[in-house]
C-alpha cells in the first residue's frame, strides 16, 4: 500500500536528495514538486559557473524554495573549483595567519561565489578542532587545534558566509577533530568525557551559534560518555539534551550523510545485521564523470603521500588523475535485507533524536527516496516516531529555507582575496634561496572522499621545471638524486609524517642531497633531518599551491 499523500509530502520535506549528471533527470524534479527539500550537488554536477548556474535555475522553476547544498570550504574542499583547485587557502591557512577578518573576508567572497551559482545553503564551515595530527578526516580542514582560537575563526566564517545570504552549516557535531578513524569504514568513538568536550571541541560550536549560523551538522561518531553505543547523529542526548536545551540552538539541525557506514551500521545494529563494506569510487569515473561525495564524508587514504599506482615519472601537469568529487555508495537492497540499505532506519532514528534535514548521501535514486520516505510514514504508524516531530523537522527546514530568500547586498568581493591569504598564511624555516631550476617531487598521496581527486602541488605554477611524481614506497633516494644531478631537490606532499617509507625517503634524500620539503597537508611536529627547508602552506588548494611556487621563487 502506498504511504498516505500526505505523510509523503511531509516526510520529503525533511530530505535532501543528490542526483547524477549536469542535468536535473526527471524524477528529482518530480520529487521536488511533491515538496523534496532540495539537493545537494557534487562535482559531478558541475562543469562551470553557467552550466551551474542553469541546472539551480531550472531546479528553482520546479520549487522556488527548495535548498541548493554543496561543500564548498576552501582549500582541499572545493565543488566549485573541483576540476582546478580551490582559489580559496581552506581553514588551517587561515588559522595559522590569526585574523578572523580576513576569515570574514575569505568567506564573503566563497559565499558570493555560491549565490552566483543560485546554491543557498553551504555544508561549511568545518568548526573541528583538529587535536589529532592522524585524523583522516578533517586535518586542513580545521582552522586549528586551539580550541578559543578555532571558536573566533568559526563565528567569522559564519558572519561572513551569511552577509550573502548562503546559510552557514557548522559541522560535525559535538566534534570530529580528535577522531582517528573514518566514519565511511566504521564508526569513530571519541571516548572523553563531557568536561573535555566542553573545554575542547564545544566552544567552536557556541560560537557558531552566537553569531547566528542557520543549520548544524551532526556527526556520525560515539561519544560514550554522551551517546552511549549510537552516533551523535541518532542520539537525543547529543541533539535534543545538549544542542537544542544546553547550547539553546534553535535552527536546523542536518545530519551527515546516511549512507555513510558510521551510521548504517548502527542503524542495522538493533536488527543484529551489518551493512556491507563501504566502496568508495566504485564506479571509477571518468574525466567527464566525476563520482560525488558525500557531506562531509572521508574515504580510505592508502598511502597518506605515497601508495597509488601512478608511473615514476612525468613531467608537467597535475600528478593526480581526473577531477573529481570522492566518490560513494548507499548500499541499496543487498545490505542486511533493507530495501533503502539501512538509510530509511537511520533517516527515523535521526529525526527521532531531533535532526531536521537529512542528507541521503552522493549515490541517491527515485527508488532510495522513496523508501527513505517510506521508512519515516511507517515509523509514524508503528511509533518509532511522533508525528509533532516530523512537523517540527519539515517547519525547521523551512524556515532554513525561507530565511536564504530574504533580499542580501553582500560587499563586492576581491577577486584575488584567496590568493592573498594564501601568502600570508606559507610558513618557511630555513632557507630557500637559490632554488633556481630544481627537480620537484611530487609525492603521490590519497585522498578523502570529502576532497575528491582534485588536482593539487605545484604543478599548475610552474613552468619549464622538471616534476616527477612518485610513489614513496617504491622509489630509492639513489634513484632521485641520480636524476637530479647537480640541482637541487623539492619534495611536495600531503600529510607526509604519516607513512614510514615517505619520511625514510625524504631523510634518505636529504642525507645525500638539498632538499626542501613543502607540506601541504595538516603540519605535525615531525621534521625531517637533514632538509634545508621546511615550507608548510596548510592546505592544497590552487591557492596554497601557488602561495608555495612564489615562496620557493619558482612562480613565472
């Protein structure tokens, strides 16, 4: 029997769907007629500003208050930018240079970007404080690892993003900083008790909400001492006891992606089935077809600057493959026997726990949506949810909504803010004079379904020097030096403390040879011996990249 009209509408109201291709297909339009949220749109939506610019002008034809979402951070995370890089230096560049102004500035100008593109509603910024130098997940996606200093940075991003009238989204709830683990493989557990979250991951979240961020996003770990066995995402506790009556935030609360693994497998928990593993990139897309990614979502990093299977050497052009989003996949009827694969019962157990607007995921169907919303009639029938709660949700995600169609005159932006701040942000110890003609290695490094295959390094500011890009574990620091000659070396990489065969390479080549090192992941304390200098641009974006060309004096 299909679900009362009503009920259905209601139910789609709290959903926000994602769909293939550069163009809308009909059945998300005719779920956006029958009152879907909206959608969140990924790099593989995405060709160039005009052709953006069409698909939200068509989608609004069909629903003029629907939301418009995409990652749009700066530095590694960029949707706009995803076939180039960001123009934008990301959130640890702008921590490290201490000046919420220009945070404020910087995401002005992002926000413009965004409303010129007709998306409304911006899953950043990423209010984390990143106190793990492993976290796979967010790194430079933090504006840092001091907890009063990420909270200024955070109310300047949501100021800033919110003056163009772009709704701001401060993620992930109660903290993903001091995480280890993916949430896309399992479910992460943060096992601190609430006096440490308060003192380190809270305070970003109440600043957030002082300056008036319009939505937050909920996390898919544990906190035991706050959650018990559930994500935050399913938890009351989390939402309702502490964001909602503790934090008195009264906008929309979004949940992360529900195909994510961190929060199927709990939802399958209780049924005493587990989804199947998580394949990340399944589809190996193409140029013309980048995968999406998730909200916020990671995936496996396997060689953290070195373990891919690019050749040894090249020169010239972007060392990574095609651009692309990240990639995922929802699960669908082959895990644990549920037709939405999990999703429907995590889309009851959210909005159970007080979320509002629930993010599928990047791999979304007609038939997944319908499911979800499905799932959400019949726990209205069994009792698994109220229906006073389900209106509260689709009234939240209204007024989200509502608010993004108010008249906004944001300032004209700078259209070279981002490389500015970039600059400002490199940081240099030792000496790099003298660079003039070096052999530059790129170290080939994985990605976070979050980042996507975006292109990154020094590649697109250089010219007429030799770039070889390499795989750290199979390559010799004999070979390197034997290539280079007389010239000195640049090794470029991301996160590059995190392997053991890429810190033996880099101290093995500097013992022979001059070498710098530029990092353009999350810095660590380590430092290699024996290198001339060390150069960290906290992120990997155009911007940063470019920053890193003209410190090193190797820009045209």
């Amino acid at each position: 029997m299909p679900p009362d009209p009503a009920l259905r509408r209601l139910a789609l109201s709290t959903l926000l769907a994602a769909f293939p291709g550069r163009t809308a297909p009909e059945w998300a339009c005719a779920l956006l007629a029958d009152g879907l949220a909206g959608f969140a749109l990924f790099g593989g939506n995405i060709a160039d500003r005009r052709q953006l610019a069409a698909l939200t002008t068509h989608l609004r034809s069909v629903r003029p208050e629907l939301l418009v979402a995409t990652d749009e951070e700066g530095g590694d995370v960029t949707r706009l930018a995803h076939r180039t890089g960001s123009p934008y230096p990301g959130n640890a560049a702008l921590g490290a240079i201490g000046d919420p102004d220009l945070t404020r500035t910087v995401y002005a100008a992002i926000g413009a970007d965004l409303a010129a593109a007709g998306i409304n509603l911006d899953l950043a910024p990423t209010v984390d404080v990143n106190t793990a130098d492993d976290n796979p997940v967010i790194g430079t996606r933090s504006f840092g690892a001091s907890a009063p200093e990420v909270a200024r940075h955070s109310a300047a991003a949501v100021t800033g993003l919110q003056s163009t009238g772009v709704a701001a989204c401060a993620k992930h709830f109660p903290g993903h900083g001091a995480t280890v683990t993916d949430s896309h493989l399992e479910l992460p557990t943060v096992d601190a008790p609430l006096s440490t979250l308060r003192d380190r991951d809270l305070p970003p979240f109440a600043a957030a909400i002082a300056a008036g961020t319009r939505s937050i996003m909920t996390a898919h770990l544990r906190v035991p001492a706050l959650t018990g066995d559930d994500p935050a995402t399913f938890s009351r506790a989390a939402l309702h006891s502490l964001l909602r009556e503790e934090y008195a935030f009264q906008g929309t609360i979004v949940t992360d992606a529900l195909e994510m693994r961190g929060a199927r497998s709990a939802a399958f928990r209780s049924a005493g089935a587990l989804p199947g593993p998580f394949a990340p990139d399944s589809s190996a897309p193409g140029p013309s077809a980048p995968a999406p990614s998730a909200p916020g979502a990671s995936a496996p990093d396997p060689s953290a600057s070195g373990g891919s299977v690019l050749g040894p050497s090249a020169s010239g052009g972007s060392v990574l493959g095609p651009s692309a989003s990240g990639g995922s996949a929802s699960g669908g009827s082959a895990f644990g026997g549920s037709p939405t694969g999990g999703v429907g019962e995590g889309a009851v157990r959210a909005l159970a726990a007080g979320a509002d607007l629930l993010c599928l995921g990047a791999r979304v169907d007609a038939e997944l949506v319908e499911g979800v919303a499905a799932e959400i009639v019949a726990a209205l029938t069994d009792g698994r949810l109220e229906l006073r709660r389900l209106e509260d949700a689709a009234a939240r995600t209204a007024a989200l909504a509502a608010w993004t169609r108010r008249p906004a005159t944001p300032d004209a932006a700078d259209a070279g803010i981002g490389y500015a701040a970039a600059r400002r942000a490199v940081r240099v110890e030792g000496s790099v004079a003298g660079l003039a003609d070096p052999l530059v290695v790129q170290l080939v490094a994985g990605h976070s379904i979050a980042e996507g295959r975006v292109p990154w390094g020094l590649s697109p500011h250089l010219h007429d020097v030799e770039q070889v890009p390499v795989v750290a574990a199979e390559t010799s620091a004999e070979q390197l030096a034997a290539r280079a000659g007389a010239r000195p070396i640049v090794v470029v990489g991301r996160r590059t403390h995190r392997t053991e065969a890429t810190r033996k390479l880099i101290e093995s080549l500097a013992a022979r040879h001059t070498v710098t090192v530029v990092e353009m992941g999350w810095p660590s304390a380590w430092r290699p011996a024996g290198v001339r200098a060390f150069v960290t641009t906290y992120g990997a974006g155009h911007a940063n990249g470019r920053a890193a060309a003209e410190a090193l004096g190797l820009a045209p």
